[in-house]
C-alpha cells in the first residue's frame, strides 16, 4: 500500500442522499451538489466541515436500476463503504496493490464527482473495499 498518499473521504452507502445528508446539513456539514456517476451507476454527493474527513454519500442512480451499492445496502443497510486514497500514479497502484492480494472491481475510469479525475475500486479480504483517485 505504498502509494496511497492520503484518505481523500470516507464513503459511506446510502438509500437516499437527501435524507441522510439532512442529518449533516442540521450539524453544520456544507453539501456538495449530487453527481450521477453513469458509469458506476450510482449518485454522488459530498459532505464537508473544517477539521473532519471528507465523507461521500453514494447511493444507487435510479431505483430499478441496477447499482453496486444495491447488495451492499440489502445486506448492510446504510453504513460505511469504502474509504478512498489518493495516489500519483492511479495505474502502478493498482498493479501494486493487485500484487499484494487487492482485487480490482474495474479498471481505472473518470469520474464526474472527482472532476474527471480517475478512480478505481479493489477489494481485500483482510481489508475490505477501498477507493483510489488519481490526483493527477
């Protein structure tokens, strides 16, 4: 896990982003607008206050539609998710990582959340889902 630079956020998987984020917004957390991930089909949004983490709100894009958080939310319910690294090079991390038992549940993609930038999610055994974005 030599590449991972720092926590960009912690996501955590929820049915509805307006109900959960309105726990938040009552504490003084700022929203960010919600993004549709097409690609990853799911809705985005952020949640941010000085002094704590990032935390991604992710919930399914449509309901119906299929979603990789659907299992998750079925089994779980709302609870974290994953949480998300930055790395330099999104590529020789995944590679690396791979190396050292993570799975790749696709490969490197923009995403419209992350201004473009490319994410990918892997899965450990040991450790669980992560998230990388490329910060370059």
């Amino acid at each position: 896990m030599k590449h991972l630079k720092s926590i960009n956020h912690i996501g955590y998987a929820v049915k509805d982003i307006s109900k959960s984020a309105s726990v938040y917004t009552s504490a003084g957390w700022a929203l960010s607008p919600v993004f549709d991930e097409e690609v990853q089909g799911t809705k985005i949004a952020f949640l941010t206050k000085k002094g704590f983490p990032t935390i991604e709100l992710v919930a399914p894009l449509k309901e119906g539609t299929p979603s990789p958080v659907d299992n998750y939310l079925e089994k779980v319910g709302c609870s974290t998710y994953h949480v998300c690294y930055d790395v330099d090079d999104i590529e020789q991390a995944v590679e690396d990582l791979f190396d050292e038992g993570f799975k790749p549940l696709f490969m490197p993609v923009e995403s419209v959340a992350m201004d473009g930038h490319q994410i990918c999610y892997l899965y450990h055994m040991s450790v669980g889902l992560i998230e990388l974005v490329s910060t370059r």
